[in-house]
C-alpha cells in the first residue's frame, strides 16, 4: 500500500467510527424503549387477568403519575 491508499483507509475508518458514535445514542434509546414498551404492555396483559377487586368503602385520590398522564392525554387533544 502506498501513502495515498493508507490515508484513505484512515480516514474512511474515521468516517465511520464517527458515524457509529452519532448513531450508537439512537440505537440504544430504540432499545430501551421498546424494552419499556414491552414492560408497559406485560403489566396491562396482567392486570387484565386479575379478577376485579372489590371496592372498599374509603375513597381512593389518583397517583401523582395517574393525574400527570391525564394531564398530558388532555393537552394532547386539546392541540390536535
């Protein structure tokens, strides 16, 4: 290999070495993401299957995350 052909190698090397650490964050956000999804769909199959509780007699106040994510349902329809 002569000079012209081995600083081409280093460069396109470079080249996709950068690519890969541009991409690598997307493709690990994917992941985990669909790692999420699959727990959040896990977790309804299993309530589904859990005969209904009976209701007691106290009253129940929404979670924190109940009352954000209704939140977030309404702001949603409200801009579309």
């Amino acid at each position: 290999m002569n000079t012209n052909q081995m600083e081409a190698l280093i460069g396109m090397t470079a080249t996709l070495g950068i690519l890969v650490l541009l991409i690598l964050p997307s493709v690990i956000g994917l992941v985990r993401e669909r790692h999420i999804d699959r727990q959040i769909r896990e977790a309804q199959e299993a309530r589904e299957e859990v005969p209904a509780q009976k209701s007691s007699s106290r009253s129940t106040v929404p979670s924190t995350a109940t009352w954000y994510a209704e939140g977030r349902r309404s702001k949603k329809l409200v801009n579309s």
